[in-house]
C-alpha cells in the first residue's frame, strides 16, 4: 500500500515541527540567562543512569540460563562494556564496542 503524496507530505511535517519542538523547547523554557530549577538539574544527574539501567534490564528480559549458551555471551559482552568504561571512561566506546564485540559472539561464537 501507497500513500497518496498529500499524506506523505504531512507525516514528515508532523516529524519535523516534532523534531524541531524537541530540540528547541529546552532552550525556550529554560533561557541562559534565568536560573534552571534544580528538580531539572536533578533529573540531568539521575536520568542517565536510569536509562542505562532500563537498557540493561530490556536487554537481558530475554537471555535464558537453560538454553544453550546459558547467557554467557550476554555476560562475556557485560563484562567487556564494564570492563572498557572502567578504562576509557567513554561511553560511546564502551556501549559501541561492546555492542560490536556482542554481535561478533553470537554470530561467529554462539551460533547455533
């Protein structure tokens, strides 16, 4: 099924005024010149770590310990993230490279 080009049209200008609401209503609502609230600054230190553990508990709700594999290339790739973020301090190297060392695994290693 195809849309007709008038359905088309409005679906990315809906995107895009929702894309440019997000990135520029932050700047509106909080100008550089007032005082951001500190809730605000408190949800800019603890919603990182949040959504790293909401990712952490989406990626493991499936991994079975008594199938074959037993979550060990799960395990092996948590302990490589852990153990290059320790080192690096880079979170974009540490989720990246452990994404790529993961899928390495379970498709070379862990096959079935």
């Amino acid at each position: 099924m195809t849309l007709p080009i008038h359905q088309a049209l409005l679906i990315i200008l809906v995107s895009a005024v929702a894309t440019f609401l997000t990135r520029a209503l932050p700047f509106l609502l909080f100008p550089p010149h007032k005082k951001t609230p500190a809730f605000i600054l408190y949800l800019g230190k603890v919603l990182p770590f949040a959504t790293i553990g909401m990712l952490l508990v989406y990626c493991l709700k499936d991994v079975s310990i008594i199938t074959w594999s037993h979550g060990l290339p799960e395990a092996i790739a948590l302990l490589t993230i852990t153990a290059v973020h320790l080192w690096k301090r880079n979170i974009l190297l540490s989720v990246g490279g452990g994404t790529v060392f993961y899928m390495i695994l379970v498709q070379c290693f862990f096959s079935v």
